[in-house]
C-alpha cells in the first residue's frame, strides 16, 4: 500500500478511534509515574504497555489481592486502577478510584488518578473538575497540565489542548511524554505530519517510554509505511506483537478504503 498523504485523507472517525485509545493509554500511564513506588506493590517483570491481554490479567490478578487487603493504600489503588485501565476494565478502574479516593480526599495524585479514571470512563468534565481541583496555581503540576491536554483532546477541543500542553512543556522542557500528546492531538486533526516531527522529537528525549514509541509506530503506520512501522514497535514488542499491531492497523486501513470505493460506485 502506498504512503496516504499527510492531512484530512483518513477519515476522523478511523483517526479519532486509534488515537484516542492512545490518549487513554497516556491517562493510565500517568498514574504510574511518580509515588507508586511501595514494596507492598507486587513487581512487574515488564512495562505495562507492554503486556498482552493474559498478562495484563495477571498482574491485575495480583495487585488485586493486596488492594483488596488495604483498599485504602493510595498507591496500591492508583497501581490497580492503571492496571485495570490497561486491560480495558474501565468502569472497574473508576469504581477503585471512587473508594481511593474517598480515603485520601486532599491527595493531589489522587485526585489526579481519579480525574484520570473519570476520563478513562468517558466522564470528560467531572475528569476535569477532579484534574483541576488536584492543580494548585501556586505550584502547578506538568503531569496534571499535560493530563487536561489529553481530556480536552477528547472533547473534541485540541486549541485548548494544545494550549495545556504548551504550558506543561514551558515547566517540563523537552518531556517525552508531553510531546507524545501534542503529537497525538495532531493526529486527530489528520495533520500526519506534523504528528510525526512531535512524536521522533519525544521518542529521542530521555526517559521517552514504550508508549511515546507505539505512539510514534501508529503514526507512521497510518501513512502506509507498514515495515518501518513495524521497526519502530519491534524495538520493545516482540516480533509477534509489533507485526499483529500492524497487522490490525493494515487490515482497518483496508477496511476503509474498501467502504470508500464502495460509496465512489454509488
């Protein structure tokens, strides 16, 4: 297949669904960055992004265990919820942060996480309303910032994304992380390439994590270049992994061009 142009070619219904999956991923990761450090967490041989499904199961399985034994632990319910909305366990997740956080009211990552599992939910202003209340004027959060980015992209809103996302750089320069959503915020706009300079930006910063390179590796997958898509993903995934995502991206992409030529006939 050959490469599709840079802007407004893919539909924004096939743009929007990858892409706010991707920002859902960002909001879960967030949660474990930070203060989810704890020996009563049980270790993960491996990031969770990742895992594949059976894995993701298990490790919910067992950080399960001890939530259930302390459901309290601000960090072992922060760590389960991320795991939970990893798995796809969304209303689960929400439910966790719920009772996390009613123990822990004045926690800033709580609220934090909690705003994050709202979102999670498809709940975007109550995200918002918990996302602003974790954020003090006074000292504010990059994380928070860049976490409100990702929710206004998902209203449909990335001017005022974008300008979150900004002012999150201004206090984090050069952050992996950040520049991944901006750079996912272009894709929702069909705006490839520009997406791509921010994504091969974030993945050269340090600390640049799996997400920001699947990020990268969705992106230069949507404009036809499979085997370089694949490189990318294959540099964390293994073999099987990176070749089924793409794999999966091919056969959409497929799928779209086909319904087109279907409503070209008619």
């Amino acid at each position: 297949m050959s490469a599709t142009p840079s802007r407004a070619l893919l539909p924004r219904r096939l743009l929007s669904a990858v892409c706010i999956a991707a920002l859902a991923v960002s909001l879960a990761g967030c949660a474990s960055k930070g203060r989810l450090t704890t020996g009563s967490i049980p270790s993960m041989n491996k990031p969770l992004e990742t895992m594949n499904a059976t894995e993701l199961h298990s490790a919910a399985a067992s950080i399960g265990r001890v939530y259930d034994k302390n459901p309290k632990d601000a960090a072992v319910g922060m760590k389960y919820a991320s795991v939970l909305t990893m798995g796809g366990r969304s209303e689960q997740a929400l439910a966790v942060m719920q009772q996390v956080a009613i123990h822990n009211p004045t926690d800033r990552a709580v609220l934090a996480a909690y705003g994050k599992a709202l979102a999670g939910a498809g709940q975007f202003d109550k995200a918002l309303d918990a996302i602003q209340r974790a954020q003090t004027p006074d000292r504010p959060d990059w994380q928070l910032l860049s976490a409100e980015g990702a929710i206004h992209d998902q209203m449909g809103d990335p001017d005022t994304a974008r300008a979150r996302y900004r002012k999150a750089l201004d206090l984090q320069p050069n952050e992996s992380s950040i520049l991944s959503n901006l750079g996912m915020s272009y894709v929702l706009q069909g705006d490839l390439k520009t997406a791509e300079s921010y994504l091969a930006s974030a993945i050269r910063q340090p600390g640049a994590d799996s997400r920001v390179r699947q990020n990268l590796a969705l992106v230069v997958g949507l404009q036809g270049r499979f085997a370089e898509a694949e490189k990318i993903a294959g540099a964390e995934l293994s073999a099987e992994q990176a070749s089924a995502n793409v794999t999966y991206l091919r056969a959409m992409l497929s799928q779209q061009n086909a319904w087109n030529k279907l409503k070209d006939t008619n």
